[in-house]
C-alpha cells in the first residue's frame, strides 16, 4: 500500500539549464535526472529545509519548487500530481526534443 496520500513526502525539483531535463535535489546537494536518487523529506519541517538547500544549490537550474510524492513499500517513490508524474518521466521533453531535432 502506499504511503503519504496527504502529501506529506516531498523532493525537490527544476529544470536543468543546459537542456531543459527534469532533475531533483540529492542527499548530496547534487541534481540528478533520477527520481530514485532524489532526497525525501518525510515532514512539513524537512520540507522546508530540503526547498532552502534546492534554492542555495540552484546554480544551473531554474526554480527549484518541492514536489509532493508517494513512497510504495520498496521505496520506490512517484509524484502524486499528474503534471508531475509527465515531467518526471520525461515524455512531452522527449517528444517536443525529437520534434525540435527534426525541424532544424
């Protein structure tokens, strides 16, 4: 059964600079592509504290903003919103990158 129906697991997310890709804030401080990867704040506090470090690590990203996600009972984790679940598979970049390629 999944966890956090309310919402209260998040990531921190933005876009890359370079090429435009999805990526989330690490335990590291670094941006990954790697939903996996991503450090989890498991309340409203850490939350917080995770959205400050995305803001001071934002160097080559655009906006860092938090992300609501479920966690299963493996850890896979899975961005509640719709919106999200597209960005993070990458999908519409995909296509509109592939299109972009194409016309050039």
């Amino acid at each position: 059964m999944a966890k956090n129906l309310s919402g209260e697991l998040h990531v921190a997310s933005a876009n890359r600079l370079g090429d435009g890709l999805v990526v989330f804030l690490d335990d590291a401080g670094q941006w990954t592509t790697r939903l996996d990867r991503a450090a989890l704040a498991r309340d409203e506090r850490a939350a917080e504290i995770l959205l400050q470090r995305a803001q001071a690590e934002a160097f080559g990203v655009v906006d860092p903003f938090l992300v609501a996600v479920t966690e299963s009972e493996d850890g896979t984790l899975e961005p509640l919103s719709l919106r999200e679940k597209i960005r993070a598979s990458g999908l519409t970049f995909a296509a509109i990158a592939g299109e972009a390629v194409r016309y050039a």
